[in-house]
C-alpha cells in the first residue's frame, strides 16, 4: 500500500490577508478630509493676507488720485502753463515721455530677448555660448536700475558726447528689459511638450518653422505675460529719468533732444515741491496715471494673444 507524499507546493496555503475593518477606513478617510481642509484654510489665509496690501495701495491710488484725472485737461494739458502750486495743468507731458521712452526700449527689448531665449533653448545644447549667455543674463538680473543708468551716463554722455534726453533713458531700460524677457521667455518654452518639436520633425517642417509655427504660438501667452511684466517694471522706474534726462513741464515729442518728463520724474517734481492740496492732487493723479497706462497695456496685449495663441479643443 502506497503512501502519498504531500505535494508541498500544491497545498501550501496563501498567507491570509490583512483585513481592515470599515471603521478603520472611516478614520483614514476622516483624517485626509481633516487635513485637506486645513491646508486648504492655510492657502486661503495666505492668498487673504497678499491680497491686503495690494487691494490696501490700490485703495489709496485710487482715492487720491482719481479727483484730478478725471478732467479732460489732465488728458490734454502739460504743465507748461501753471505751477505745481496752482490748480490746473495736466499730465500730458509725463504721458508722452513714458510712452516714447517705453516703446523705444521695447522696441529693442523685445525681439533681443525672445531671440535670446530661443537660441538657449533650441539650439545652445549646454555649449559654452550658451552657459556665458545664461550668465551674463543672471548677473543683469541683479542689476540695479541705479546702476544701468550711470552706465549708460557714462558710456552715452561722457565717452560718446551724447546730450541727455530720453533715448539716453531708453537704453538704460533696455538693459532693465531685456533680463526679465530672456528668463520668462526661456520658461515659457520649456514648457512645450517635446513631443510637438518632435511631430512636426517627423513630418519633414524645418526647425525654423517649427520655432515659428509652432513652439511660439503655444507658447504665446506666457511669453506675453513676461513681457508685460518687463514692460510694468521700466515704465515706473525713477533712477534713469533722474540721472540721464532733465525736467520739463512741457511737452517733447523728439526723445533725442531736450529734456523730457514722464510720470514717475512728475512724481519727484511734486514731491519736492512741497505738500500743499494741488501738489499732492497731482502727485496721485500722475501715480494713478501710471496704473491706468499699465493695467490698459496688459489688456491690449491679453487681447492680442488670445487673438494668435493656439485655441484649446
């Protein structure tokens, strides 16, 4: 009579399971819901308490300086007729200033940083150009507005004999700009999946085409948004309009000759002219101006790039 041997592997049992029960799981589940519930409090405290200073300076902008813009003069008139000290007058002159000194160095700006960006992103490969690009737009990061403007006064006005005026302005800013474009540009084209570069690749587009057609359109909004925020910052810069053009309180339309004004030097020349009512009214006014300028540009460039960015499905 034949034994059987015990197959092992055939009646070895599988190690039971772990078992939870359900109030086990409650408490999980009640724990996570507890501590989602405080994180998300801590975000929206957080997001309250950013939200204080800027709705607190928005407030006061706006409270105290909406009394003088909301005259046609202040839209038309410079102060070529009055004083500081007397009601009347407007902000054209500091308008005028901003705007040519902005737009001339966005003129440059612009394109030298989004190229920029684009050379580091598609066709450096970590090679040493690229790393010294990359370095050099690190270190004018940092650079204080101060000191691009006695740069600038020093190879502008004292090397090269140049008067100031405001392309001297101009190209101070341009050395502000072009750092904020390179970067936000750079980031915003990272963000491009690969596998759009790849597709159009594989569907014989030329590099250059794929940059252009392709990688930029998608990338449209953000690369907007930098330059925008590149744009809000020169355009309330106070240090080259004090070192590199003189005061007027007229009108200049040639920014390569003359003194010319613009908001934040209208801003000084209040402040030093002392406290009184129509000083102070046209200080805010002239602070106020300068949001409305800023907030209507980034509309303008929002609108645009909703208008050629590419459309999500």
């Amino acid at each position: 009579m034949s034994t059987a041997i015990p197959n092992n592997t055939a009646e070895r049992t599988a190690p039971a399971a772990p078992t939870r029960n359900a109030a086990g799981f409650t408490d999980i589940a009640s724990g996570r819901k507890r501590t989602n519930a405080i994180m998300g409090g801590l975000m929206w405290l957080c997001m309250i308490l950013a939200m204080i200073p800027l709705v607190w300076v928005l407030w006061t902008v706006i409270s105290r300086g909406i009394g003088p813009i909301t005259s046609a003069d202040w839209w038309t008139k410079d102060q070529g007729m009055t004083t500081p000290l007397l009601p009347g007058g407007g902000a054209f002159h500091a308008i005028v200033g901003t705007l040519l000194q902005t737009l001339i160095a966005s003129l440059f700006s612009i394109p030298i940083g989004v190229f920029t960006a684009i050379y580091l992103v598609e066709y450096s490969n970590g090679n040493r150009l690229g790393k010294l690009t990359t370095f050099m737009v690190d270190i004018l990061s940092g650079v204080p507005s101060i000191v691009a403007a006695l740069f600038i006064y020093a190879l502008w006005i004292t090397i090269l004999g140049q008067e100031r005026s405001g392309f001297a302005v101009a190209l101070s800013l341009i050395l502000l700009m072009v750092p904020i474009v390179v970067r936000n540009t750079e980031e915003m084209l990272r963000v491009v999946p690969m596998d759009l570069r790849e597709a159009s690749y594989a569907l014989g587009v030329p590099k250059w085409k794929t940059i252009s057609r392709i990688v930029l359109p998608t990338a449209l909004s953000g690369i907007v948004t930098g330059i925008m925020l590149a744009v809000a910052r020169v355009m309330g810069e106070s240090a080259p309009v004090l070192v590199l053009v003189g005061s007027t309180s007229t009108t200049n339309w040639n920014p390569f000759s003359g003194p010319m004004s613009s908001l934040p030097l209208m801003m000084l020349d209040m402040y030093k002219s002392g406290t009184t009512p129509n000083v102070m009214d046209k200080l805010w006014g002239a602070a106020l101006t300068l949001v409305i300028l800023v907030a209507v540009i980034n509309l303008i460039a929002r609108a645009i790039s909703s208008r050629y960015s590419v459309k999500k499905k």
